[in-house]
C-alpha cells in the first residue's frame, strides 16, 4: 500500500511538471510575437497572450493576499474578451493579488496554448491554479472560481448573515443580467408587480445594499463583497450598451452603487488599462454580435496593466 501511495504522489509530480512546462511554452510563445501584431477580438492566433498584474501596494489591510508557504502564484486563464473572466479580474483588482492571466485568442495549437482544454475540469475556460490549486488541476466554472477567490482573499464577508447575504446579491445581479435589454430599453414597462423582471429586483437590490451587513463602496478603507463585484459589473455592461440606462430605468441608488464602484481606486486603474479587455460586439447586443472588440484591433505591445 506504502508502495502504491509514492507511486501515486510520483505520478502527480510529474503531471505538476509537465504542467509547468507547457505554461512556460505558452509564455515563451507569446513573447516571440511582435509587439505590433494586432488583436481585434476572439479570431486566428499564433500565440496566447500573456499578462502580468503586479499592483505596487497590495491591499493587506483589507484583503488578505498573501501567499502560503510551498503556494504558487494565481494563474487565470481565460479569452482575451471580458466575458466570464472579467469578475475574477475585478476582484483581483479589487483586492490588489499579484497574478498573471493566460488569453488565449481562439486559434492558437493546444500545445502553444497550455493544453487548456485537457486540462479544465469541464474542457471550457475559465480556469485557475495556484494559491493552493494545482497547476496539473486547475479549478473551472466562473462561479467557483469567484467563490474560490472570496474565500481565499476575504471578500465573502465575517459573519454568518454577511456571508450568505453576499451570495444572495450575486445570485440576484446574475438574474438582472439575463433582463439587459429590458434595462438598456428606452422607456420600458416597468411593472413592479413581476418579481423577476429587472425593475422589481432593482427595488429588492436597493434594500440589500442599504442593510447595515453590506459594505459602503465609497469607503475604500472596508473591503468589498463579490456579490457587490458582481453586480457592478453587470451594471457597468448595460451603462456600456447605453450611457444613462442604469440611472433612467433601475434608478439613482443603484447608479449611485455603479458610480462609486467605478471610482474606487484599484478598480479604476484596471479599467483605465488594456489589461481590461474592450467590450465586444456581442457584449455590447450590436445585431451580427461577435468576438470583435467594437472599439477595434489592440497591438499586442500595449495589451499590459
């Protein structure tokens, strides 16, 4: 049994290895591109792209991102679009983490693309690894991860109350997003009595960020919850898609909310950068949708934090 047991953990060794190994081709690949390539969305690709956030002061006080001994840096692996990876970014924006990200643009080899289908539990991405997870193992699913990265770093809340009332207000803002045209509509019926219709749960929302259990986002010295990240960026979608919808149909609280969310100062630097991803076509409902960034192509040299 002792015999079969250092087999196992050789075995796992080795995947970790090789693990490693195809993580460093998939950077190495991504270096030997000219800085002047241009990338225009999701599309035909030589290379992933490879990017480095290394914030100069760490939210400690607020956030706990240190790593643990024999840990290995995060590692998020997603599309180079917003999409299902932008949370995660928020949130590691948020709480200033060092990490890097793996952007695939869609067409590259798997072997130039660190076997990510092979690897991701599920076969899609996202994916992460590091802070505990294995390179070999990553963890998928966009919720999972969230709820991974609220754990890991203090974004869940403190008490029992504060906890579960911050994953109420990501499960509630996810069912906002599916009633984005309804928000982004010029003058809409609003009926108040259709609990699931977007303009009633607005009301609901408004109360759960009121409560004394939820954090200010305009007191940048108490640490945010993910069920707040979450909900600012799907407001912060549907402001993209029309400028002034969020205040004209969900009203002023929740602009309120999406403005003082967009000024907190780590946020603010990562939108302000091409590490954020420009909106697609798709993202932002343009009929003919897409993976083509709607502000058109980025040089690969200037996609950095």
């Amino acid at each position: 049994k002792r015999k079969s047991e250092e087999v196992i953990i050789m075995n796992e060794n080795d995947d970790e290895l090789k693990a490693e190994q195809e993580i460093k081709t998939a950077i190495e690949t991504a270096k030997d591109c000219s800085p002047s390539d241009l990338v225009d969305g999701l599309g035909a690709s030589s290379a992933v792209l490879h990017l480095q956030f290394r914030p100069s002061q760490p939210k400690k006080e607020l956030y706990d991102t240190t790593l643990h001994p024999n840990e290995k840096p995060l590692l998020l692996t997603y599309f180079a679009i917003k999409g299902l990876g932008e949370v995660p970014k928020l949130m590691l924006a948020e709480c200033g983490a060092h990490y890097d990200q793996i952007a695939p643009i869609g067409g590259e080899d798997q072997s130039i693309a660190m076997e990510w289908r092979a690897r991701s539990p599920n076969g899609l991405l996202p994916i992460i690894s590091g802070a505990g997870i294995p390179r070999a193992a990553p963890i998928a699913q966009s919720g999972a991860i969230i709820r991974f990265l609220a754990e890991r770093f203090g974004m869940e809340g403190k008490t029992s109350m504060e906890k579960v009332m911050a994953d109420v207000l990501y499960e509630t803002a996810k069912d906002i997003s599916n009633k984005k045209d309804s928000i982004c509509a010029i003058d809409p019926e609003k009926d108040l009595t259709k609990a699931k219709e977007p303009f009633a749960l607005a009301s609901r929302v408004e109360k759960m960020l009121s409560e004394a259990y939820m954090p200010d986002p305009k007191d940048e010295t108490v640490p945010l919850n993910f069920g707040q990240i979450q909900l600012f960026h799907v407001l912060m979608n549907c402001e993209d898609r029309r400028t002034g919808c969020v205040k004209e149909n969900l009203g002023d609280k929740l602009e309120e909310f999406r403005v003082a969310m967009e000024k907190r100062s780590r946020i603010s630097a990562y939108l302000k950068s091409n590490a954020c991803f420009p909106n697609t076509k798709g993202e932002l409902g343009i009929e003919g949708g897409g993976y083509t960034y709607v502000s058109g192509p980025l040089k690969r040299g200037d996609i950095k934090f």
